[in-house]
C-alpha cells in the first residue's frame, strides 16, 4: 500500500495540474488527462442511472432478505463488513474500475437501507426524525465538503479528500432516500407503488428544471441521486413484500436476485464498451 504522505502529495500535484489547465487552456492539457484518468468515479450517463437505479432497489430487497432469514445483529455485522471490504477496494485503485465502483455502491445500498431500518426497527425512531437526522447530516457534509474544496461536482472526484467526501455523501444519501421512502410508504400511507410514481417524477423534475429554467447541474444531479434511493427501493418494494404489506409478492429473495443480474450484466456492458468512460479525454 502507497505511503499516505506520498498519496496526499499526489492528489495535490494532480490536482494543481488540473488547475492550471482551466486557467491556462490548451497548454496544460497533458496535465489535465493524466488528472482525468485518475478519476474514480463514472460519467454520468444513461447507464449510470439506470446501475444506480438498479442497486437502490436491490439494497432494498437484500437488505429485507437478510434481517429476516438471519440473525439481524449477524446480518448488520455482515452489510457492514461487506461495506468496509467494498470501501477499502475502492480507494485503494487508483482509477475508475466499474466492477469495483459499482460493488461498492452495492454494498452501500444495502448497508444504507439496514441503518435507517435500525434507527426505526431497532430504536424506534420515527421516519420523519430519521428523515431530518440524515438530512442535517448530509447538509452538514456537503458544506463541509464545499467549504474545503470549493466545488461539489463529481467531475473532480480525483483526490483522496475529495473521494472520501463523496463516499461520506454517498451513504448518506442512501440512508437518507431509505428513512423518506419508508416514510411515504407508511408514515403517509401512500403505499410503495404511489410512492414510487411520486419519486419517479421527483427523479425527471431536476433534469426539465436544468433543460428548460437552466438549474445548476451540480445540484440536479444531487437532487436526483437523492431521489433515486427512494425511487428503486420503493418499486423493490411493491414487486417484494407480500400482498397483505402492499406488494405484488414476488418475494424478496427472488427480486434480489433478478435485480443482482441485471447489475452483474450492464456493470459487464459498460466495463467492456467502456460507455461510462469519456474517451475523448483519453
């Protein structure tokens, strides 16, 4: 494993090369590729959200399949083993790998889910607090972030700091679209499937407001990753739990499964057409 003092000076080189090159244009541009190709994150493009769509619900479902056929102090312990080994890979590479990337987001999917099903379930924390817990929470790591790096685009994401930044808001987010979805769901007593269509066009609102009122990119696009959660895991759901809970009862060990599928599949389409890879910066 790399010196910690020799990773910190090479985040700040990459990213000082990188600077130069938006102040100083063409000239830079070597510089500003090598920057680029240490980027540990997707384009976002179609596959990205139809990927992150996919582990949201597949969190949802893993996460209710295990609490219920295992120990549940035995399957958190799992989820957050699972999420630290998933972490640790992630950060260790030091370039975009979708296999990698996506197994991380996974694990945060599912990991995300049991904790605000823990503060609800195991503390009996209402979903409106647990919606406002992570809430503050996430406010606070984005002005955290912001105040540190002066950008919160995931374009930049080529730093340790800024890597660690954007994980810590990943997971929020997860906990955060768990807590609100179940609150839709139960708390409002919308139901999985209207609770979906709700978020459905929560999700395509930032993207009208971007093409058609000009909204910031950087925050459409994490007002639509906070969507997403909620989104996916709501459908889960609906196709998962049993028709007396207001599901369809396909089972969530069933939809699990097809959902990993469809994961392994597209993350294998985009690591060989590399589609979530700009390669006009390469």
């Amino acid at each position: 494993m790399s010196n910690p003092i020799s990773q910190r000076q090479s985040d700040a080189q990459f990213d000082a090369a990188n600077s130069i090159f938006e102040r100083d244009g063409a000239a830079a541009q070597p510089a500003h590729k090598a920057a680029h190709l240490l980027k540990k994150v997707p384009e976002i493009t179609i596959f990205f959200w139809i990927i992150k769509l996919l582990t949201t619900a597949m969190g949802e479902t893993t996460s209710d399949y295990m609490v219920n056929h295992i120990d549940p102090v035995i399957a958190v312990a799992i989820g957050a083993l699972g999420l630290c080994v998933a972490l640790a890979l992630q950060l260790v590479v030091r370039r975009y790998i979708p296999a990698v990337y996506w197994f991380a987001v996974v694990m945060v999917a599912i990991f995300g889910t049991m904790a605000a099903d823990v503060l609800h379930i195991g503390l009996g924390i209402p979903y409106l607090a647990s919606t406002i817990f992570f809430a503050i929470a996430l406010a606070i790591i984005f002005g955290v972030w912001y105040a540190t790096e002066k950008t919160l685009s995931i374009h930049s994401i080529y730093t340790l700091r800024r890597e660690l930044f954007y994980w810590a808001t990943i997971v929020t987010t997860f906990a955060l679209g768990t807590a609100l979805g179940d609150m839709t769901a139960t708390t409002l007593h919308l139901g999985y499937l209207d609770s979906g269509i709700l978020f459905a066009v929560l999700f395509a609102l930032p993207g009208l407001a971007c093409w058609l009122l000009g909204l910031n990119e950087i925050l459409a696009f994490w007002f639509a990753y906070i969507v997403t959660r909620p989104l996916g895991a709501s459908f889960a759901d609906w196709m998962g739990k049993p028709r007396d809970a207001g599901g369809i009862g396909f089972g969530t060990g069933t939809v699990s499964l097809v959902l990993t599928i469809l994961i392994i599949a597209l993350v294998a389409y985009v690591t060989i057409t590399r589609k979530d890879i700009d390669l006009k910066q390469q």
